[in-house]
C-alpha cells in the first residue's frame, strides 16, 4: 500500500524530461510544491543526480539539497567573511548507487576496515558508522526505503574498504527494484527535448 501511494505521487506529477550530455533529465513538480530533479545516463539507465528542492514557510524557494550523487559545486559551508572554508581533508559523504545496491562512499577516512563498525538500527530506521577509535560516527537513513515504508534488513548492509574510503552498500529489495524498473519504463516513453528546445513537454 506505501509503496503505492510514492507510485501515485510519482505517476500524478508533473513531469519534464530533458536530453544533454548523455543524460536523461527528468524534473517532477509535486501537487504539494515540492519539486524533484533527477539524473540518468542515457547508456546504463544508472541513476546520476537525485536533489529536492522545497518551498519554505513563506513561500521562496529553498535550495537544492542532493540526496544521491556528488554534493553541488560550491556548496561548501564556509565562513565568507574571513574566507575560512571546511579542510579538503574532512570526511565527505555521498551517495552513489549501483542497479543491485543503493551504495554510500565516505572519503578521507584513513583507518583499517577493523576499526569500522556499520550497522542497522531498525528502531530508529537508520544505518549507523562508529570507529573503535571514537574518530568517526555517522548516523543516516535510506529515503528510498522510508518513502515506501519497507523495513530495514541488516542482512542487505555490507561495506568494505579501500583507498581512504568506506564503501557502504545496501541491497535494494525487490520492491524496490520493481518500482524502478516500472519508473524507468515510464521515463523512457516520456518525449525528452533536447536542450535548446524551446518546448518542454510535461505530462
């Protein structure tokens, strides 16, 4: 039935798609004022960008905030007037999934897989990073899996590893992945301008 009614907000906005650059760019406007802007790679269909955009309380436009993808250029928090901005070596976090996985890298994390602890706490429907060394600890949840109120399985939570970087994955379930796939379908039969197009369909 959740996952239904995220279906029924997805089917009932209204849509926009775009081609450049390789990509499929689908813009949702929600009935509540919401809005959604999506990324896909025209080649692997893998999702690029996901951002939210929401009005505030008097009506202006908020910023966009990523949800899936490489955080906005220039959206570093910094001091302006001193021109004091956050250490490039600070960890940074994004998420980037995969068909199979919704997946989660954190950079700039110099210690061995040993000393990282990730799990699921279903309680609070979040994933949860602890270091042994107390250096580290992050606590975060799955918009996808909340949005269609699925519950949260740890046996689907794996992570590794390498370079300075924890890779976090998730295994989407079948759920989820139906939907996807029905999405897709639907995005694809959308009529996408290219860009320069004065006319942009909506559906």
């Amino acid at each position: 039935m959740a996952v239904q009614s995220w279906v029924d907000m997805l089917k009932s906005s209204k849509k926009t798609a775009l081609i450049h650059d390789g990509k499929r760019k689908i813009h949702y406007l929600f009935a509540d004022g919401k809005e959604m802007s999506e990324e896909y790679d025209l080649k692997t269909d893998e999702l690029i960008i996901r951002k939210w955009r929401h009005k505030s309380t008097l009506g202006a436009q908020g910023q966009w905030q990523v949800e899936v993808g490489e955080p906005l250029a220039g959206h570093i928090p910094s001091l302006d007037s001193e021109g004091i901005k956050e250490s490039c070596s600070n960890p940074t976090f994004m998420r980037k999934d995969t068909k199979a996985s919704f997946q989660w890298r954190i950079r700039n994390l110099p210690y061995p897989k040993d000393i990282f602890s990730v799990s699921v706490e279903p309680s609070e429907r979040c994933i949860i990073i602890k270091t042994s060394n107390k250096k580290y600890y992050k606590k975060f949840s799955i918009p996808d899996i909340d949005r269609n109120q699925l519950p949260l399985d740890s046996d689907a939570l794996s992570f590794t590893h390498a370079n300075n970087t924890l890779i976090i994955s998730y295994k989407k379930p079948k759920e989820i992945l139906t939907l996807e796939q029905e999405l897709l379908k639907e995005l694809k039969k959308m009529k996408g301008t290219n860009e320069g197009d004065v006319d942009c369909k909506t559906q």
